[in-house]
C-alpha cells in the first residue's frame, strides 16, 4: 500500500535552511582562506581577477552587500572584511557601504510592501516578538535604532525591515542610516580587519 506523503518547508524554514548553508560555507571559506592565504591577500589571485573584469568586479562585490543585508547568507561582518582587504580602506569602504546602504533601504522598502509576516520569516518568534514590541513605543524606536546602527551585537539588517512596518518614513530612515552607519561600519571592518590579522600573526 503507497501512502501519499506532502512535505512542505515555510517560508522561515527554508531561509533557515540557506542561512545555516551560508554560514556552512562561510566556515569553509574561512579554512580555505587560512590555507590559502595568498589568493585573497592585495595582490593575490582573486583581487587580480576583479582588477581584469574591471567595473563588474566592484559592481559584484557590492551586489553581494546588498543580498547579504536583504537575505543574510554570509555574515555581513566577513563580507566587509573582504571588501576592506581586497580594495583597500578607502575603495573597501565605499564599496561596503554602498551595498549596505542600498541593501537597507531595499529591506526597509520590502518590509514596508509585504508586512510583518515577510519580516516574521527572517528570525525565530522570539526575536521577532523582542524587537516588534519596541514599534509601540513611540519616538523610542527612533533612539533605539541610531543606537543599534552605532552598537554591534544588534541585527541591524532585521532592524531595517522592522523600520519598515514601523510609521518611520523612508526619509527619517535613511536619515538615521547615514549619520550612524558609516563611521562605524569602517570603525568596526577596521578593528575586525587588525584582528584577523593579529591572531594570523599569532598562529603561524
């Protein structure tokens, strides 16, 4: 006797599932890089791939930054690093914070379209319900996300489509993005950078 049987993954359960496969595949790039320090250092293999496909190469690595903040496959912490050590501080920054920028607006915009059950499937219920219960706070959720933008330890990308079911216009949150963002993203890509850096040092 065949039993017909139906498997059906929502839609939280299937960006868990791409999300655990993302951080699967940073551990790995981790490794890959440790062990082969050579391709992503300035100089190396892959930074003279980019160099040679020209434009695309920063429009690539800044498409990245933009899915990274709306669909949180790779830590965005590693992406930033990356940035930092394949273009350089100055290059790196702009390209980190013009995908992130334009990734938070585009989260905050989506957010905005498609509700609190779009935002609901990026975290567990008890993520979701901490972070929601801040909307009826008034002027707070204002002070709250500046902060949070400034802090580490927050979901920043979560935040921005919180922003967005939130009465916050695009204005006042891209407002609050540009004057919170920017010097700590290079502030906290920096101290991660001389970090990484440090402990090779210190191992090899």
């Amino acid at each position: 006797m065949i039993t017909n049987f139906s498997f059906k993954l929502s839609n939280k359960q299937w960006i868990q599932i791409i999300t655990i496969f993302g951080i699967v595949l940073s551990v790995l790039g981790a490794i890959y890089i440790k062990t082969h320090p050579t391709v992503f250092s300035v100089g190396g293999a892959f930074q003279t791939l980019l160099t040679n496909i020209g434009i695309w190469g920063p429009i690539l690595f800044i498409l990245v930054q933009i899915i990274q903040v709306i669909y949180p496959v790779i830590p965005g912490g590693l992406t930033c690093v990356i940035g930092h050590a394949l273009f350089g501080p100055f290059a790196g920054f702009i390209y980190n914070f013009s995908g992130i920028f334009i990734g938070s607006i585009m989260a905050f915009l989506l957010a905005k379209r498609y509700g609190k059950k779009f935002v609901n499937s990026f975290v567990s219920d008890k993520t979701y319900d901490k972070y929601i219960s801040y909307l009826d706070n008034g002027k707070f959720f204002e002070r709250f996300l500046a902060i949070a933008f400034i802090l580490p330890g927050f979901p920043d990308d979560f935040l921005c489509m919180v922003a967005g079911i939130s009465k916050m216009s695009l204005q006042k949150f891209i407002f609050i993005t540009l004057i919170t963002k920017p010097a700590t993203l290079y502030l906290y890509t920096l101290i991660a950078y001389q970090g990484i850096n440090i402990i090779n040092q210190a191992i090899s």
